[in-house]
C-alpha cells in the first residue's frame, strides 16, 4: 500500500507593502465615512437652522404687526382718562353729564393693552437645543436679549392688569355695570341710565365724591401704566425689527 503523503499547503507572509496598502484603505474608507456623515449632518443643520431663522422672522413680524395694531389703539387713550377724572372731581349731576361719564368709562375699559408675542420659535430654539446651531453670535445674543425682554413685559404687563383691576373694582362701586355693554357691541345701555335717573335722580350708585374721584384718579394712574408698558413694547418693536434686520443680512431671507 502506498503511504499517503499528506500535502501541506504553505503559507507565505505578505508584504509589508500590501499590509500597509490594506491599513491605508481601511483608514481612508472609515475617513471618507466620517466625512460623509458629518458633510450630512452639517447639511441637515444648516437646513434646519434657515428653517427657524424664517420662521423666527415671520414670528418677528407678527409681534411688530401686533405692537403697532396695539399702539394705534391706545393713542388716544390718555384723554379721555384725563376728562374723566375731571368729570369725577365736579361730580355731575345731570343726566347728560353723567351719561358722558359712562362713555368715558366706556372708552377706557373696552381698549386692549396687551400683546401676546410670538414666541413659538424663540422657545424651540432654547428649549430643543437648537440655538446652538445658530452660527453667528451676534444673532444669537440679539435672540436672548429679545427674548429677555419679553419676560419683562409681561411683569410690566401684571402691573397694568392690576390697575386695571382697581378701575374695575372702584367703577363697580360708582357704576351701573349693567349698563356697559363690551359683547357683542360695546355700548352704553342709554335706556337704561335714562329710567335709573328718572327713579333715582341719577345714576350713580354712590354719591360719595371722593369715591367718584377715586374712579378718575384710578382711571388715569391705569393708562398711565399701560402708555408706559405700550412705550415698551414699541422700543421691543424697534428691536425686533432690528433682529430680522441682522438675519437677512446673514441668511439672505425675504
């Protein structure tokens, strides 16, 4: 029987060469996939973040558009506050006097003083993380600075909801509320003010003239706090409109 010669199959060590062109391959293929990833991920970063900065400039707008609509409203506001505080002090008597002092009433309780700023963008760029991916820091300090503002406001914007609610309180006291009509059309209720002085000799609730004079100095120290807090918003306008100024000029947005 012939011996069966096992047959060994032998090996022979690469090159260092190739070793070296193997390493390098596999370095530049995990290299190139890095780059890739981070070339998408920049992308997607970048898309993301002219996505919040066009929806921070159509919310940037929309408080400007809301400061101006408010501002205009409340240009007129401080005289009649003033007519009715003196009104108050010479406490009318007549049906004509005092159904002048209800439209008065009238005039000042019915305007709006508040703004409700956007601020669905500001608080995802905060709250998600994504301020970060903003690139210029003259935008992002611009953003913080207006967002710090905001909250400020809205203290000055207590301060004014709780004159208002003295004037409220006060002109229960003095007044027919029932004879002020805010929904669904702001009016005065003139037959009804027309049959209580006809009862009654007047229309008034209280005939305390430091009451009454209270309502007009109550009247006058609430649009005193909402001019201001109105003053404010219109130098928060002002800013504003700076900010989409400085995104534009960054990010080239209509």
């Amino acid at each position: 029987m012939e011996d069966i010669k096992t047959k060994h199959q032998v090996h022979v060590p690469k090159r260092v060469r190739e070793y070296m062109i193997e390493l390098l391959s596999t370095f530049v293929a995990i290299a190139l996939a890095f780059l890739s990833q981070y070339y998408f991920q920049y992308r997607s970063d970048r898309s993301t973040e002219h996505d919040l900065m066009v929806s921070l400039i159509a919310d940037l707008r929309l408080d400007s558009k809301n400061i101006q609509k408010l501002s205009d409203k409340f240009s007129d506001l401080d005289d009649p506050a003033r007519e009715l505080a003196q009104s108050c002090r010479s406490f009318p008597t007549s049906l004509s006097e005092q159904t002048h002092l209800y439209d008065l009433v009238l005039s000042i309780s019915s305007k709006p003083f508040q703004i409700d700023f956007s601020t669905a963008t500001i608080n995802q760029l905060k709250n998600s993380g994504a301020l970060r991916l903003v690139q210029y820091h003259e935008i992002t300090d611009a953003i913080t600075r207006y967002d710090n503002e905001i909250h400020h406001m809205e203290i000055l914007q207590e301060n004014v909801i709780m004159r208002k609610k003295e004037f409220f309180d006060n002109m229960s006291i003095n007044l027919y509320t029932d004879a002020i009509t805010f929904y669904p059309v702001i009016s005065i209720n003139k037959k009804l003010l027309q049959s209580l002085y006809k009862d009654r000799g007047t229309t008034l609730i209280s005939k305390d003239a430091n009451s009454l004079i209270q309502l007009g100095n109550l009247a006058v120290s609430f649009t005193t706090y909402a001019a201001g807090y109105i003053g404010y918003a219109n130098r928060q306008k002002s800013e504003g409109d700076k900010l989409i100024s400085l995104i534009q000029s960054h990010y080239h947005i209509e």
